[in-house]
C-alpha cells in the first residue's frame, strides 16, 4: 500500500513551502514560485487561488504584487495545505468490502485502519512549514543539484 500525494497536494505543498522559505522576504511572483519549485506556471495560479480562499496564503495583484504565506509558517501544518487542495484525510470506503464506511457497516478493520488514519492526521497537524523549510534548507545545502532549488 502507497500513501502518496496527487499532483495537485504535491504542487501545493511545494508552493506553500517556497513561500516559508522566503518568509519575510517580500512577495512572490508566480513565475519565481514555478521556476523555483518546478511547477508548471499554467497550473500555479489554481493552486495558489485555492491556497487563498483558505486564508493559508495571501495575494495582491500588482507590479508589487504576488503571494506570501497568511500566517507564520511556524503556524502553517502540512495537513492544512493538503486538505485544502486534495480534501479530507479520511477513510473515503470500507477496507474490505469497497462500499461506504460508517459506524453503523463497521467491517473487521474499520477501527484499526481508522485507528492508523488519525495517527496520520495527527502527526500531519503536528509539522509546520517551518519545520519543512529548515529540513530542506539542510538537504538543499547537502546536494545542490536537487530539482527543487
């Protein structure tokens, strides 16, 4: 089994994450997030308007103008960037069976993989865009050559 992110999470977790990483520094352009973070310009604007509607990033249009984190990214949570764009962290179907999960169906697994879901969720909630910025400054100084500059 994979946990993994869609595109559309990925993309905004790298959004989110170059705007913690130039916390402080003034507004973001679209063009400078993309480049910098390999994401696809056309596809940018999207991501950041959902960012936006959530109240997680700000914007002001302008030659001044571009996108900055709303809060400090020691406030931010990785969760909340996730569940923005990609929804709930839930369990969507029944493990055993494909159908609705519910209390009122409840399969043999139900609880443990709930159990699991919500540890998931919790340690999601527990990291901070600060905390990924200072883990990706180090990896970043460790090898240049990364894609994600």
């Amino acid at each position: 089994m994979r946990v993994r992110l869609g595109r559309k999470g990925d993309y905004a977790v790298r959004a989110v994450l170059d705007l913690a990483r130039h916390e402080g520094a003034g507004r973001r352009k679209t063009r400078q997030i993309a480049d910098d973070m390999a994401i696809p310009e056309s596809y940018l604007p999207q991501i950041l308007s959902e960012l936006v509607t959530a109240g997680l990033v700000t914007s002001l249009a302008g030659r001044d103008g571009g996108y900055a984190l709303a809060a400090p990214s020691a406030t931010t949570t990785l969760l909340q960037v996730i569940e923005t764009v990609e929804g709930a962290v839930d369990l969507a179907e029944c493990v055993l069976t494909g159908g609705p999960c519910s209390w009122e169906t409840e399969c043999a697994v139900h609880r443990f993989w709930s159990s699991a879901q919500d540890a998931l969720r919790d340690r999601l909630a527990e990291v901070t865009f600060a905390d990924i910025a200072q883990v990706d400054v180090v990896l970043s100084a460790a090898d240049p050559s990364r894609i994600i500059s």
